[in-house]
C-alpha cells in the first residue's frame, strides 16, 4: 500500500490554521469535506470520533508528528491526508512538542487490515528523518505530493 493511495491530494493542507488538538483535527476533516472525500453532513461524526479516539491516548507520536486516525462507518474506503502547521499544534503529543506534521486516517470499521497497513507504512516513513525534513520544507500542495510519490516509489 502507498501512501498516495489513500492520502487526498486535494485535501491536503500546507499551512495548517489551528493551534490547538481539537481546531487542527475539525480544520482537516473540513478538508477532507471540501475535497469531497467525506460527506459534509459526517463532518461532526467524524470530527468527534477521531477526538473520542485521541481521549484514549493521543497520536502526537513525538518528533513534531501526529497520526489522529479512527474507524468511521460513513466512509466505505480508506482516507487520509496530510497536514503541515507551520507555528506547531499543541497536541499532548508524548515528548509534549508541539507537532508541525499530521496525517489524519479515517477507514471503514469492517476493513481493519487496510487501516493497519496504512497506519504502519505511515509510520515507516515518519521514521525516516530525510522524509520527515522534507515533508515540514514543503510550501505547495504539489510539492508534498511529489515527496509522497517518490518515496511510495523508493518504498516499491
């Protein structure tokens, strides 16, 4: 599984607006609305699931980066994408920095194996520190889908 395979490319944000856990995670799924990824009318559902899922523990994994992720019975495939902030989100990530780097992942409740692989091949690539360098560099849309497919390439 890529990465680009699930991430939105309109949906993808670059100068994130939101400061906080709850505003980063509403302002992305909005994007996801207005990509026409997810249904307007689920906007809130999925907004309160993916926050009911960090009051289990958050997904600020450290070293600037989160991974909000939920399963969500209104989206019949697996959808993502990427957001960068460039002031930092207070996150309650587990090293307490604030996170410049989200991918945010919503899948299917009955399609439990495709959120794990893209939840695993996410994390592949947030361990690689050129990656990660370059992703919180990127200033467009286009130049983060570009890092997305040449490192979906290299990863093949």
């Amino acid at each position: 599984m890529k990465l680009l395979d699930f991430v939105s490319r309109e949906a993808i944000l670059v100068d994130l607006d939101a400061a906080g856990k709850e505003e980063a995670i509403r302002e992305i799924v909005a994007a996801l609305c207005q990509a026409g990824r997810l249904n307007v009318a689920d906007q809130e559902s999925v907004s309160r699931a993916i926050l009911n899922r960090e009051q289990l523990g958050s997904t600020g994994i450290g070293q600037g980066v989160a991974v909000p992720h939920t399963r969500h019975p209104t989206v019949d495939r697996l959808v993502g994408t990427v957001a960068l902030s460039r002031g930092g989100v207070e996150f309650a990530a587990l090293d307490n920095e604030p996170v410049y780097i989200l991918f945010l992942l919503i899948s299917p409740p009955n399609q439990p194996g495709d959120h794990l692989r893209a939840l695993e091949n996410i994390s592949r690539h947030l361990k690689d520190e050129r990656f990660v360098s370059f992703l919180r560099q990127a200033k467009t849309r286009e130049n983060v889908v570009e890092l997305l497919e040449e490192y979906d390439q290299s990863a093949s």
